[in-house]
C-alpha cells in the first residue's frame, strides 16, 4: 500500500509528493546537436519541477577527464538546477566513467556508486547503469575489470589529454565493432546477474539503462514480485521515468 500525499493543515497548500526523475544514456556529443537541445529543454522544464533528479550513466558519450574541454551549457544548466534545489545525482556510464570531483563541484551533482540502493517513498531501489548485468558478453566485462581499476584510471588521467582523446575514439571505434559483430542477445542483460543483484541486495525494484530498449518488465523471484524497469536512450527521441505518489511512469518528450 501507498500512503498518499499527507494531510495538511487547515490554511495551507497540501505538501507537493516526492517526484523523482530518472533519466539515462543521454549520450550528449557535440555531433548530436538535437539531444543536446532537448536535453537543456528537459533541465530547465521537467527536472525543475522535480524534487531529484537521478542521471543514471552515459550522460556524455565521451568523457576523457574533468579537465578535457567541457559541455558548458550542460554543466551550467545542471548547475542552475541543483542551485534550485533539485537534488541531483548521477552514475557512471561505460563512455563516462571519468566524470570526477570537480564535475560534481561544477555543477552541484552527486556521485553515486554503481550499484546503489536508493529510498523511493519508503522501498529500497536499485539503481545501476546496467553494463555490469551484460554478463554474456565477457570481452566487454574484462575490459570495464580493467578500466574501472583505479590505478588504470590514475596512469590514464595522466596522459596528455591529446593522448586521452586518441585512445578513447580508438575503443569507440573498437566497441562499435565488437557491437556490430556481436548477437543482439548478448548485448542485453543476462537474466542470472539480474536474479543475483535482487537476491544481494534484496530490492523488489531496478532500474537501469545502457541496454537502450526501455521497457518494464514484471517477474516472480522466489515467489515475491520484483520488477525490472529499462530507461531509454535518447539517440532519437528524449525520455525519461517520472516517479510520482508511489507510481511509476516511462515517458517520451514531444518534440
Ligand atoms: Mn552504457
């Protein structure tokens, strides 16, 4: 059962519910001018009517160091939002896995790790960018074991950021290959490490994104309902999952 919005008192407004929005896979890219508009327009609208905002991974589709050349007006749009008082937090995504402190001070956004558990009107929420569920495709788990070491990421932060850029559009074009030639089942979660992250975490609720096929997905876990809900991505189309009143809703920005 869902308690709804509390009673206020006699002579004043009814206290607004919690309303959350989750958005991922945004993959801004100065070569993708259109998401990049409907992005700010979703900041300054939408997520300015929110309490939080959860940015679950590949906000960028490239990010080399906090000290490479920035998106500014993303930066400072999040700034606006976070300086409004819409708690703002974000995951690493497999493109944005550098994103860093001074990220997080430009823009007043929150790291979290991946995965974490959340509190949505009192049920604990799993959130994850959800590479780590593709576990049938073991080249791509190796190679996240090996850039998500911190002495990797240490020697690689080092490079002269020409160097970084080089190399990322090097894996960039490596990744688009090994996707292309890779079944379309093995880019999708694997159903065991999706029982698993439940049954360690004990969460009845995920969410997550880097799959790109948005969906909701109901299933019986040892007979408790569990429920696995999919953001998308928003090469084509901007959308995001609006929590409000204890429901959740996928949705898809007009143009
Ligand atoms: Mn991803």
């Amino acid at each position: 059962m869902t308690p709804g919005p509390a009673a206020a008192p006699p002579g004043q407004p009814p206290r607004p519910a919690e309303r959350s929005l989750f958005v991922s896979d945004v993959h801004l890219d100065a070569g993708a001018p259109e998401s990049q508009r409907q992005f700010l327009d979703f900041l300054r609208t939408e997520a300015m009517r929110a309490d939080a905002l959860y940015i679950l991974g590949d906000l960028f589709e490239l990010w080399v160091g906090d000290d490479a050349e920035v998106n500014e007006p993303v930066l400072d749009a999040l700034a606006e939002l976070t300086g409004r008082g819409v708690a703002s937090f974000l995951l690493h995504g497999n493109r944005d896995f550098l994103i860093g402190q001074r990220f997080c001070d430009q823009t007043g956004c929150r790291l979290l790790p991946d995965p974490v558990i959340v509190e949505l009107g009192g049920e604990r929420v799993l959130l994850t960018h959800g590479d780590a569920l593709c576990t049938d495709d073991p080249a791509y788990q190796e190679l996240r074991t090996i850039v998500r070491a911190a002495t990797w990421q240490r020697r690689f932060l080092d490079l002269p950021l020409v160097t970084r850029s080089l190399l990322a559009s090097e894996a960039r074009a490596g990744s688009r290959a090994h996707t292309a030639r890779s079944a379309p089942t093995i880019m999708d979660v694997n159903s065991q490490a999706v029982q698993q992250a439940f049954r360690a975490t004990r969460a009845r609720r995920m969410i997550h994104g880097h799959t790109h096929r948005p969906a909701v997905h109901d299933a019986l876990l040892e007979g408790h309902p569990v429920q696995r809900i999919v953001l998308g991505a928003w090469y084509e189309q901007g959308s995001y999952l609006l929590y409000q009143g204890g429901r959740y809703e996928l949705r898809t920005l007009s143009r």
